[in-house]
C-alpha cells in the first residue's frame, strides 16, 4: 500500500515537473527581455550637466529650492503594458550635485535634455539672478583607478539607520523656514561647503542626490492592533506605509476597548509619552510633501602623490562626516555603506588588497558617472551579495569569506524616500552668511531697462 502512494506521488510529480520548469523559464525569458528593452530605452536618453551658478545675495529659505524640487524634477505619469514591457519606458530621474574641483565649489544637475528648458525656467523662477549653463560632465576628467593611472579614490553610499518614514533633520529644524535676519541663519549645507573649499591642488569631492519620483508599490499587512484584516495581494504607497509605520511605533502606547462583543465599535485610545511627541509629529509631517526614491553617494578623489594612503588625515576623516549635521537621533540620520574600502567583503584575518580596493574605487568611479541607482545593468543583479541566500548558513560561513575575498559581489545599492523639504535641505544654496571665496556666484545682478527710455 505504501509502494503504491509512493509511485502515485512519484507519477504525480513527473507530471507537474513539465509544466513548472516551463512556467520557471517563461518568467525568466520574461524578466530578461523586460531588462533588455529597458536597457534599450535607457541608451537612447541623452543627458545634459548644467551647473547653477547661485546669484550673489541668496535672500531665500531653502523653500524656494523646495518649490524648484516639486515643480522641475518631479515627473510621474501613468505608463500603460505597451510602454513599459514593449517600449521598456522609465520615469526619468535626476542628479543633484555638490562638487569640488581643487577647492572650486559647484552645483550641478544631471538631467535628461529633454527637461533642460523645464529646468532653467523653474530655476528661474526661484532665483532670478542665478545662472544655468551646460558644462562636460566633470567626472570624465577622471579616466580610471588603477594601479597605472594618475589618481585614487574613496567612496562610499548613505543609507538610513531607520525605517524611511523616519525624517532627518530638515531646514526648518535649523530655523531657516521663518527666514531669520542674514546674521543669525545657522545653515546645515554650510559644513559641506566649507569641507569641499578647503580641498587643495590635485583634490576633488563630489556628492551626489540622485532622484526620481517614488512610485514603488509595498504589499498590505495586517496590523493585529488596529487591523481586523489584510489583503496579501493588495497594495500601497510610501504615504500609506509610513502612516503603518507609525500604527507600528504607537502600538505599545495604544489601548482598544470593545463596545460589544463582536469588537465592531471599538473605541482606541493612544497615549505617547511626551519624549515623543516630536518623533510622531515629524513622522506626520513627512508624508505631506512629495517624495522622492533617493540615493546618496559622496567621493573623495585625489592624485595619489596626494591621496592619504595608509594614514588618516583630516580630509579622509572629515569626508565621513560631511552629513553629520543632518542626524536627529530620535528620527534618522545617515551612516555610511558599501565603502570602496571593502570592510564588508574582506576581513582582520584577510583583508583586502591595495589592488582589490582600488578595483572597488575603479567600479564606483562609474557608478557615480552614470549616476546608478535605478536599473542597474545585470551584473548587479546576477551577482548581488543579497543573491548569496546560502551565506546564512555557518556551515557555509568560511566558503562565502572565500568567495567574497576574491569575487567581491556587488552590493545591493539601498535607496529611500526623502520629501522635498528632505531634499531641499541637502542641496540648496547658501546664504551672504557663509563667505566662501572659492564658490562662484553671480556678481552682478541683471536689470530689465525701462520702458520710457527713446527709441
């Protein structure tokens, strides 16, 4: 009796092994060719760099970059099957960067050159006296890190210490959204603009925002606090998730009592403690703005008769702390990830090489370049660390030592959703307050003539 369950399940599975390897290869025939035409339309968007060059006297808050961010860069349209799985069709996303040629401070964005006029007239909008001209991309004066080129590199990426509904300390934190007399303004982007002027001949820094609207999509879960039910296949937006995230942080202050016995009148009441009061309003406040899907990368990149090799001096420590001023501890704050140092792919017992490390320097080299954060090429996917599922294992502890010793995988690039005020806040010019002579601006400011003059 047994022999015959034993052969009926063995028939059983013959059978179904068809058409599951079939389903198997139609969904990885699927993901390939979705991935290939995206490619395919990514390759034919021409990108621009325009610099900003801020005018002399910059009177505004940082909500006027706020408005610049929200009207210019936040472009979500509804894509329909043939755009996305035939065309391969992406929504556009853009760069924000700080730079610093050998002390010379620069604003710059990336952006596709189809939205370059959006850009200038919104940038004008805001600040009339700025100046937006198109420059070559600075990073290809940097050929490559190796062992035979001119130049060496650290690099790293910031992720969150927290769950994203979590905000950051923001400009108005620091005061700037009452517009405070010029004298008292205390401006958290001025630490960066400080750090990135003091570079000297043969140093660079660059920091990067990269951004594009958020459109990603989480699964409903049940909260068994104040949810009777969840549906698995239904779905939300960052909004949603981070109201969740906050029914999550209040459940232990959180009391329901039942009207009746079938709980359909409920009756809930939540008591904070006043500690945290601050944390819940910030929380609610985030979701008010737009967001942005938002990854942050930073470079240190110097001559290597300059670049501090095997010593700590205060460029190489100072860089690590350029967005300190950014943390709110009972909020979020950033900290640092997937360093070109390699201190999570090697070890103390076998650390990387001077020629691995330069070859993790060489690949963010590109990765900065071509701004990669979203649709990443396949390598990134195929030979991920988070693809080593194997590694939680012990057993398997000293092979992946091995494997990432030598391989050195790509590490998952982890983007977040920051708001306008978020993003304004890292990337805004500086007020007359902070004189900086090696950051250019506009000198003279522009007048239309008067109407009454003879023609």
């Amino acid at each position: 009796m047994v022999d015959v369950a034993i052969l009926f399940i063995y028939k059983i599975v013959l059978g179904i092994l068809p058409f599951a390897g079939t389903l198997l290869l139609g969904y990885i025939a699927f993901k390939v060719w979705v991935h290939y035409i995206r490619q395919d339309f990514i390759s034919g968007i021409e990108f621009v760099v325009l610099e900003v060059i801020p005018p002399r006297d910059v009177e505004r808050s940082p909500l006027a970059m706020e408005l610049f961010i929200s009207n210019a860069l936040f472009h979500w349209s509804m894509k329909g099957g043939r755009e996305e799985y035939w065309q391969g069709a992406v929504w556009f996303w853009f760069s924000l960067e700080i730079v610093s040629i050998e002390g010379q401070v620069h604003f710059y964005i990336r952006t596709p050159s189809r939205i370059r006029t959006l850009i200038e007239t919104q940038m004008y909008a805001q600040y009339p006296q700025a100046q937006v001209k198109v420059v070559e991309d600075y990073t290809l004066a940097v050929d490559e890190i190796t062992p035979s080129s001119a130049w060496n590199a650290w690099g790293c990426e910031f992720r969150l210490t927290k769950h994203q509904a979590f905000p950051i300390k923001t400009y108005a934190d620091y005061g700037l959204d009452i517009d405070p007399d010029e004298e008292l303004k205390v401006d958290p982007i001025s630490p960066v603009i400080e750090f990135f002027s003091s570079l000297q001949r043969g140093e660079q820094g660059w920091l990067q925002i990269v951004i594009t609207p958020s459109k990603k999509m989480y699964h409903d879960r049940s909260n068994p606090t104040f949810s009777q039910k969840a549906s698995f296949f239904g779905k939300h937006d960052w909004v949603q998730e981070s109201r969740d995230e906050i029914l999550r942080f209040t459940t232990p202050y959180t009391n329901i009592r039942a009207w009746d016995k079938d709980t359909v009148h409920r009756g809930v009441e939540v008591r904070v403690p006043k500690y945290l009061d601050k944390t819940i309003e910030g929380m609610s406040k985030k979701t008010g703005k737009l967001g942005f899907e938002t990854g942050v990368r930073l470079m240190y990149i110097a001559k290597k008769e300059v670049f501090p090799v095997g010593r700590r001096t205060n460029n190489s420590r100072n860089i690590r702390l350029v967005l300190r001023q950014y943390a709110k501890p009972d909020c979020n704050e950033f900290y640092r990830f997937n360093s070109t140092q390699g201190d999570a792919l090697g070890s103390s017992i076998m650390p990387l090489s001077s020629r691995q490390v330069m070859h993790l320097a060489n690949r963010m080299l590109h990765e900065y370049r071509e701004r990669a954060f979203f649709h990443l090429p396949l390598r990134h996917h195929i030979f991920s660390e988070s693809r080593a599922y194997f590694s939680q294992f012990w057993l398997w502890a000293p092979v992946m030592l091995i494997v990432k010793r030598f391989f050195l995988p790509y590490f998952h690039h982890l983007t977040y959703v920051l708001n306008t005020e978020e993003i304004a806040t890292l990337w805004h010019f500086p007020g007359q307050i902070l004189k900086v002579p090696t950051l250019e601006r506009i000198e003279s400011k522009e007048a239309s003539p008067p109407p009454n003059l003879p023609v």
